[in-house]
C-alpha cells in the first residue's frame, strides 16, 4: 500500500470505500458463523433434553421400584 499521507483525496476515498466494504463482508460473515453455531447448540440442546428425559425417567422408575420393594417387605 502506498504512504497514505501523500495519497491524493480521491484514491483515500476509494480506499475507504473498499475497507469499510470488506469490514462489511467480515462482519456479515461474523455474524453468520455466529448464526450457525447457535443452530448447532440447539440441536445439541435438543439431544440433551432427550438424554435428560431419559435419565429421569430411569430415576422414576428406580424410585418406583425402591418403593414396590419396600412396600412389599413390609
């Protein structure tokens, strides 16, 4: 890049033009990496709900079968 302090106006505009254009596609590529990680963490979350319905109904049924057996022997 040439020594932007000898750089005539109109070439230090179009240079300004150009960098905000591409922090503008960097940021829309931000945000869209942003967009997809969080789709993914929900679809993990849903998995992870699934897996703690799970769990907590083979602890109700521990339970319920602690019960039945104490309820029986006594």
């Amino acid at each position: 890049m040439s020594d932007i302090k000898i750089m005539p106006k109109d070439k230090l505009r179009a240079l300004i033009g150009d960098t905000e254009e591409t922090l503008a596609e960097l940021k829309a590529e931000m945000e869209r990496r942003d967009e997809a990680d969080q789709a993914r963490e929900i679809e993990n979350l849903e998995e992870h709900m699934k897996n703690a319905e799970l769990s907590l109904q083979t602890i109700r049924d521990f339970f319920r079968h602690l019960v039945e057996d104490m309820k029986s022997r006594g």
